[in-house]
C-alpha cells in the first residue's frame, strides 16, 4: 500500500477513535442518542479547525488536503445514519528541523488557541512517528498531528500528517433542523 492509501486507511482509524463516539451502547444500557446538527455548519467547524492548525504551523510548504468527508460511527444502529466529519491533509515540502520546529509550534499555539492536548509522544506504529492529539476547547472537534520524517535519499518527503474529526451527530438539515446546534 502507498503512503496516500495508508494516510487514508489511518484517516478513517482515527476519524473512528478520535470523533467523540465514545457514547458506545453497552449492553443492557441505553445511550444517549447522537446530537442533531447540520452537516454543512460541522463541515465548516472541522474546516475551520484545520485552517488553525495550519496557521500554527507557520510555514510555507504544500500543504495537500482532501475534502472532508462523513465517517459512518461504530455503536449506532445504521437507520440513525450517526457520522463524524473528516478532515486530512499533509504538509510537506519544507526540510525535517522545520517540521520538527512546527511541531514545537503547535504545542504551543493549541493550548493558546484554547485546544487541550490529550497525547504529546510517539504513536504505536513502528516508526513511533511523533504525534499531538488534541481536542477543541468547546469538545465539538479533535486533531490527530503526526510527524513522519523519511530518511535521506527516500522517494517521499517528510511530513507533517493532520486529521480532524468532529464528534458523532445526526445530520439535522434532512429533517430534524430544529434540534440542530
């Protein structure tokens, strides 16, 4: 598998661990039922979070996205249609001593900026690639940021890989508008 498509299957692991899908039904208990919101209001909030992101970074690079994207969440029956929204990109481009230092960067400037960081270390892949997870001060989106630096003389470049993801909802705009938040 190449790097793209192992950035998408890790987007789509994260997007399912990170989204605030927590609210798993155990058995013999009820759930609290997804929020309703609208899909294009948490699209803009997840996009919203990423340009953040990107401006704590501070560099100048190319920066690759994807569009955000829906995620089915785990736990729900699938009539429910509850999903989190996605968004991944990569920022390359700059050498390995200025990803590093964005990184840095962003330790600092997501606490400032009124994100909570819940990870600061290595990830459990076998690199144990550095990585920041943090949620959003209002709980509505959480980052998943690694550092991926490719050995001299390697076909790809180092990078900066960042996920966002909302939290689970039900979208509200087919119907149920006015439960949305």
């Amino acid at each position: 598998m190449n790097r793209l498509g192992a950035s998408i299957v890790l987007a789509l692991v994260v997007g399912l661990s990170l989204g605030g899908c927590s609210q798993v039904k155990e058995e013999g208990k009820d759930k609290a039922p997804a929020p309703v919101r609208d899909e294009q209001v948490v699209e803009k909030r997840v996009l919203d979070a990423s340009s953040e992101i990107r401006d704590a970074i501070g560099l100048e690079g190319k920066a690759r996205p994807w569009n955000a994207f829906p995620v089915k969440c785990s736990g729900y029956p699938s009539e429910e249609n509850v999903v989190n929204m996605n968004h991944t990109w990569t920022f390359s481009g700059v050498s390995d001593e200025s990803l590093e230092e964005a990184m840095g960067r962003l330790r600092k400037a997501l606490p400032a900026g009124g994100w909570k960081i819940v990870k600061d270390g290595p990830d459990r892949s076998q690199s144990k690639a550095p990585q920041i997870v943090a949620n959003s001060g209002d709980g509505q989106v959480s980052a998943d940021i690694r550092l991926f630096l490719e050995p001299p003389g390697a076909e790809r470049s180092s990078s900066i890989t960042i996920f966002v993801v909302s939290k689970c909802f039900r979208d509200g705009a087919a119907g149920d508008a006015a439960d949305a938040s």
